[in-house]
C-alpha cells in the first residue's frame, strides 16, 4: 500500500517558519517507526493569490479533497488588507472547510506543567489540565437564512437566524462521543435550552444519539453561560464539551486562554468518515500569520507542531508517535527553552524557531 498523503499548505507570515520546524518532525517520525507520508506542499493564501491571483486555486482544492490530510500553517497580512473580499487569504481557509464540510472542530486546552505559572489562572486549577471543546462549524447563526440588515434609520433590523436541523446537530454529537471514548469517556454538552428552541432541539438530539450507542459515554448537559463560568472556576472538571458554533467560538477562546499563549494551541477540524474510514481533516494552528513577528525567527513552531500531532492521532491511528511528540514538546518546556511569546514564563532560555524546532526533534531521539 502507498503512504498516505499528507497536504502541507505553509501559507503566510510565519505559516512557512513554523512549518519548517513540522516538516523536521514529520522526517523524524516517518525514519522512527511512526507512520511515513507522501508528503505534498502547495500554496493558500495571500502566497498563492500572488502567483495564481486567486487565494485557493481549484488545483489546490481538489488536492486537498483528495488528501488523507491537510496541514496548513497560518494565512493573512497587511498586504493583503485592501484586497476585494473574494480574494482575500482567509477566503481560502473558508474555501478548505466548506467543500471539505468540516463540521466538528476540535480545540484542545491542555496545560504543559512548566507554562502552569503563564496561565491567567491560579497554577493549581490549571495543573494537569486536559479539556477538549467539539464546536460545531458549519451551521447555526453564522450560516442561517434569513439574515441581513432592513430598513432605514430608526427602522433598521439586523437580524441572523439560529437554525439547526437534527443531523447537523447528531453528526456532531457523534464525533464528540467517538472523541470522549479515546480520553476519559465524559462529555458535557452545553446549549442555550432555557431560552432558545434550538437549544431544546441541541440537547434532545444529543440525547438520542446518546442512546443509540453510546451510553458507555458519560453525558451531562450545562447552560453555556453557567459553562463559560465553569471553565474559569474549576476547568479540570472538563473532558469532552461538546457545542455550537457560536458559544463554541467564544468558549474555545476562553478555553485557550487557560493555558497561555497562542503560539501553543493546535486545533482539528473534521469532516464525514470516508470509505476507508478516515475522515476529511484540516489542522492548523489557532494563531494567524502574525505579520509583527514574521520572518524574524521569533515564532513558536509548537502549536504547528502539536498539529501534526492531532493528525497523527485523529486521521491516522498513530496515538503513540502523537504522545511521543506531545512528551518531547513537554520536556522540552521543562528544560526552559523558550520562543519570544513563552518568555514570561519561569526559568526561560530564550530560543529561536529553528532552535525550538531541533530542540523537540532532539528529545524525540533521546540526545538532547
Ligand atoms: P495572530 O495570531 O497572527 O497574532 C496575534 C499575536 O500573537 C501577535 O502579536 C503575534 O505575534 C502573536 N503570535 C501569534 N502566533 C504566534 C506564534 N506562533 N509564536 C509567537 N507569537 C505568536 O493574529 P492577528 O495579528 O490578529 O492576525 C494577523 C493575520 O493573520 C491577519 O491577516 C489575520 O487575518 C490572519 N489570521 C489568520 C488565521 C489563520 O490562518 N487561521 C487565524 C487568525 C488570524
Ligand atoms: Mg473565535
């Protein structure tokens, strides 16, 4: 059987940097016993709508629908600011999620024990720390119908509708109990139920998909105002927190928050199971392209890197060489080596993007 493909799409900014640092990652972990790649790179964003005037060409589109995988570092810049909406970079990730229809976006908030003292909470609530929010992506009041702006001066409505049909909701559910049985079998899901019909329908939905298969999972329901307050007060009660796009937008920055810098935090996102049973995938950063930094070295590559890492465990059933990773990335934390935006945080040695970079591919063999 031939490798499986793996889409690189580094982007802009310092997408390229931190991708530099995967790619080593990615040799290590193929030379080493993890799974090898065919490895294919192409070009989204403002860099491909340089050389194609286009963000997302249909070559790169269909490349990417045919991917095992998709990585993508970072889009976006000033450069690009006075561009028409249709071509702007980030119309290519909106591009990647809609054709690839990636409904469940998986957002970890995991606390590395030597950042415990960078988080915005207490070290002891944020110690040991390992929570993961499934928003869905594709509906809700983002997408509904009608929506728009009426009327004329003190006549004018805004108006967006939050609308979710019952399979929207059940394949998210789905993916967010299948999640929960890899980690500590628990998922909370959170709505607006007291107040809003789409809630009401959210959480019976949840239910029956619940009890139709999945009642080995622990299910509990929150409000999501009460849940944004929880994930504050006592986050380590969270395994799995499954909800919609709007709150998920606005809990998975709260989450992210919890353990520090942007430059750490990767993120999945996850289509439809195919025939061979891996589902379309696109991972990639939380952060963006970071025009103020870029080209200088000072990049974290660890949030692209752990990337990879949820790649490995989530599209190619490789949850030991994603662990091994993770613990590299973790001693190397340890060991108090630190990119420009981790400086803040006790016992640092500041350290180039490369160096970060070599420094996790030198715990992954054992010599450094
Ligand atoms: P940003 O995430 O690029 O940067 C915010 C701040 O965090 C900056 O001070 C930056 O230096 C710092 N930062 C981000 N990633 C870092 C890393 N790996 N290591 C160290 N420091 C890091 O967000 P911003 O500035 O709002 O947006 C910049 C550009 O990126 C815009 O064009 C925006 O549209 C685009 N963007 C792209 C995203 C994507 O490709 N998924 C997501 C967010 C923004
Ligand atoms: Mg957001």
């Amino acid at each position: 059987m031939s490798d499986p493909t793996l889409l690189i799409l580094p982007g802009d900014g310092i997408g390229p940097e931190v991708m530099a640092e995967v790619r080593k990652v990615i040799e290590w972990t193929g030379a080493n016993g993890g799974p090898r790649f065919d490895v294919q790179e192409d070009l989204a964003g403002g860099c491909a709508y340089d050389a194609h005037g286009t963000p997302l060409t249909d070559g790169t589109m269909a490349r990417a629908l045919a991917a095992d995988a998709v990585l993508l570092g970072a889009v976006g810049g000033p450069r690009y600011d006075a561009l028409d909406f249709s071509l702007k970079p980030e119309r290519a990730l909106l591009r990647l999620r809609k054709e690839m229809d990636l409904f469940a976006n998986l957002r970890p908030a995991q606390c590395f024990d030597a950042l415990k003292d960078f988080s915005s909470l207490k070290p002891e609530l944020v110690s040991g720390l390992d929570m993961m929010i499934v928003r869905e992506l594709t509906s809700g009041v983002y997408f509904g119908e009608p929506r728009g702006v009426t009327g004329e001066g003190d006549g004018r409505v805004g108006i967006n509708t939050h609308r979710y049909a019952a399979p929207e909701i059940a394949r998210v559910a789905r993916a967010a109990f299948d999640l929960a049985r890899r980690r500590q079998g628990r998922v909370c899901s959170m709505e607006k139920s007291n107040v809003m019909e789409a809630g009401i329908l959210w959480r019976e939905v949840v239910e029956e998909v619940h009890r139709d298969g999945y009642e080995d999972v622990e299910l509990s329901h929150m409000l999501a105002d009460a849940g944004g307050m929880q994930i504050v007060r006592a986050p380590k009660q969270f395994d799995v927190i499954l909800t919609d796009n709007l709150f998920g937008d606005m809990l998975s920055d709260v989450a992210a928050m919890l353990t520090g810098s942007l430059g750490m935090l990767p993120s999945a996102s996850l289509g439809a199971p195919r025939e061979n049973d891996r589902p379309r995938a696109l991972y990639e950063p939380v952060h963006g392209s970071a025009p103020d930094i870029a080209g200088q070295g000072k990049a974290n590559p660890i949030a692209c890197i752990l990337s990879f890492a949820m790649a490995l465990r989530y599209s190619f059933d490789a949850g030991e060489a994603a662990t091994r990773i993770e613990r590299a990335v973790e001693a190397v934390l340890a060991d108090g080596v630190r990119t420009g935006d981790l400086m803040q945080a006790e016992g640092g040695r500041p350290a180039t993007t490369a160096q970060m970079g070599d420094a996790i591919v030198g715990k992954l063999s054992g010599t450094a």
